[in-house]
C-alpha cells in the first residue's frame, strides 16, 4: 500500500515538471522560480535592452491599457527581440528617433514543422511606456476611467532624465492614440505569403500558421495578463488598426486564441 | 572658417546621401527585374546570403518568384519607393508603396524593408512590420 502511494505521488511530481501549466499543483511547484510574476500560465524572459535616452517616450499607468495588439514581425522565426530592439533603435528620425523596442511583448516559436527557435516569451517595453506598434496616428475612443486618467495629467511624456509633461497631440476629436490604451504582442516570424512586398514571406504551395502550440503561448500570455490586469479584456490585431498585412494568417486563429485562453479562466472580446 | 567647414560638411553629407540613393533607386530597380521579370540571375546582386539561406536556400527562393502569377506581379509592379539611412548603424529602412488599384484596403500597404551593405554594396536583408 504504501509503494503505491509512493508511486503515486512520484508520478504526480514528474507530471508537474512536464507540463507546469496544467493543473494547480503545478503551478505551486512553478511559482517561486520569478516571486514577481504570477507563473501560473508561461514563463517570461526579461532583457536589458538598448535604449535610446535621446527619444521622447511617455508614461501611462498600466490601467489605461484595455487591449492586447498582436504583431508578426516579418522578420525570420529566429530572430531575436534583442534584434527587433536594435532595428527599432535605429528607426524615426533624428529629430524624433524610437526609444527602444516598440512591443510590450515578444513571443519566438517555431514554424509548422520546425524545431527552432526554442518557444520563448521575452519582455519587451515596459507595460508603463506607450508603445510604438498600432499606428502612430491612429485614435480611438476612451472609456471614462481612461477620460479621468488623461484628464488628471497621469499620462505625461518626455525624455530619459528629462522633465515629464501632458502631450496634448495625444488627444485628437475626443480620442486618444491607440498606442496608449494597448500593449503590442508581438510572434517573431512572418505568417504572409511570399510577394513582391513581402519577401520573408511562405510559399504559396506550403502556407504558414501559427502551430497549436504558439496559438497556445499567445493564449496563456494574454490570460496571465489579464489576470494582473483585469482592465485588459481585448484582444485586436495590428491590421484593426490601419491597412497592414501584418499579423498574417496569425489574424485567422483569434478566435481559437480568445477559446483557449477561456480555457485558462479569460474572458477576451 | 567656420562658414567653410559647415559647407564642406553639407557638401559631403548630400554627396553621400546622392550615392546611397543612387545605389538604392539601381537595387530596387533589380529588384523589380527579379520580382516582375524573373530575371533570376540577379538575386546574388539583390540578396544578402543571409536572406537567401533564410529563405531556404537560393533554389526554393527561385520556386517562390516563379510561383507569383502574372496578375499578381502586374499589380505587385505598381510600388514607390522611399529610404531612410538608420540612426545608428549602417542600415537603411526602404519603404515600399504598394500604389495597386485593385488591391483591397488590408492589401494595400507600405513594406519596410531592410538594406543592408554586403561586400559594399546594398543588398535587401529581408522585411519588417511597419509599426509607430
């Protein structure tokens, strides 16, 4: 009797390792590893990246934030966020240079069928930063605790060391820009197909989804977040926004992306 | 003397800028060659290796320029484009209009595409997603 509850519980354990997200005991087992991040769904990675202490950025609290934006972001599947923050640094211009990557987010996967890169979530600009990935001129309208948040001054810009003030060009007709109230999720790779604008791209004869797998990730990622934030109850993609083929046919599984994460316990609309 | 320097700077900044438009306006213009006319035998000229080896290696990249169809390269064919040199290193962001009329509005977008100089000449190192 007693081999068999050792048994039992050593067969628990080892399903824990495996798979840390299934069941509540492993999410016990997982916890303590980042004490400041709930594990409950994915690890993140974090990077200290590059930043630009020329550029002007500005400082939202998290609660403004109701939506999660997701991106491809047409380079290779092995890209690195590290790369993505080194482009960005070097785009805009010299008057009004990016500050650092434009993403909140950034998940690697592989394609269907590969086995590289290793699934992976990083961090990427901090949620406290307005972002730089829906359209820089893009407006959309604001709920009245996002009206009360603008209107109290919490939402300031400026530079690295720099003094921090209201930006009245972030309001525009009652609306504010759609970078401030969303953060940018973005997959590393390019889900369109092969064009004359679009090089990364697949071929036609073998097109590319996301696997199970990364449609999983971006669930789980998007339902940790809403858990810490529970404002965050959207989930759009970057050609809502304005005429762009990005997230590719990333934008075709949404709706299976909003069902698994409702298997976590989110509800995304 | 002052005066002199700061003319002597802009003169060299609009040189250099004049050469690496001219390199560009010669790159897209292969570019298009390879893109519209399937002339293949340019990729090496229009190509980094790197983007070639992530393409899948220089014969599937052919497979895929052979495989648009003539209407879409009829449509593809109607671009502008416009470049940028990068802020810190040696880069350069070229954006790419797609002007085709029968496209629909998703379709009909700007591509950013990555340049970069390979054994001194610019060569596209692929894309990335336009973003601000």
């Amino acid at each position: 009797m007693f081999k068999f509850f050792l048994i039992l519980i050593s067969s628990s354990l080892a399903f824990a390792q495996d798979c840390y997200h299934c069941g509540p005991l492993a999410q016990t087992y997982t916890q303590p590893q980042v004490p400041e991040w709930p594990i409950e769904y994915t690890e993140i990675e974090k990077i200290n990246y590059a930043r630009n202490p020329q550029a002007s950025f500005c400082k939202r609290p998290i609660e403004m934030v109701d939506t999660i934006v997701l991106h491809q972001s047409e380079t290779p599947s092995t890209d690195t966020p590290q790369r993505i923050n080194e482009f960005h640094l070097d785009r805009g211009t010299a008057a009004d240079p990016w500050y650092m990557i434009a993403y909140s987010y950034a998940i690697n996967s592989p394609y269907p069928g590969a086995t590289s890169p290793r699934m992976r979530v990083t961090e990427g600009r901090p949620l406290d930063i307005v972002g730089a990935h829906a359209g820089s001129n893009v407006f959309v309208p604001m709920d009245s605790e996002q009206q009360k948040m603008y209107d109290d001054g919490k939402i300031t810009c400026g530079k690295e060391n720099g003094e921090f003030k209201v930006d009245p060009t972030l309001i525009k007709n009652g609306k504010i820009k759609a970078n401030v109230t969303t953060i940018g999720l973005v997959v590393i790779g390019n889900y369109s197909p092969f064009s004359k604008t679009n090089p990364n791209g697949y071929s036609k004869k073998n097109p590319r989804y996301p696997t199970k797998a990364t449609q999983d990730q971006i669930a789980r990622m998007s339902c940790q977040l809403q858990k810490k934030h529970p404002r965050m109850k959207n989930i759009k993609w970057h050609n809502y926004y304005h005429a762009t083929s990005c997230p590719g046919t990333i934008q075709q599984y949404i709706g299976r992306i909003k069902a698994l994460a409702r298997n976590y316990g989110c509800e995304f609309n | 003397m002052r005066v002199q320097l700061i003319l002597t700077f802009i003169f060299i900044s609009f040189n250099s800028f004049a050469t690496d438009d001219k390199s560009m306006q010669d790159l897209f213009r292969k570019y298009d060659s390879v893109m519209d006319n399937k002339k293949i035998e340019l990729i090496d000229e229009v190509f980094t290796q790197k983007f070639i080896k992530e393409s899948g290696g220089k014969e599937e990249l052919i497979e895929k320029i052979k495989e648009l169809s003539p209407s879409a390269e009829k449509a593809a064919a109607k671009t502008k484009m416009s470049w940028k040199k990068g802020l810190k290193s040696e880069i350069y962001f070229a954006t790419v209009k797609d002007l085709s009329q029968n496209k629909s509005k998703k379709e009909n977008h700007e591509s950013e595409f990555i340049v970069l100089k390979e054994d001194g000449k610019l060569k596209i190192d692929g894309t990335i997603s336009d973003g601000n």
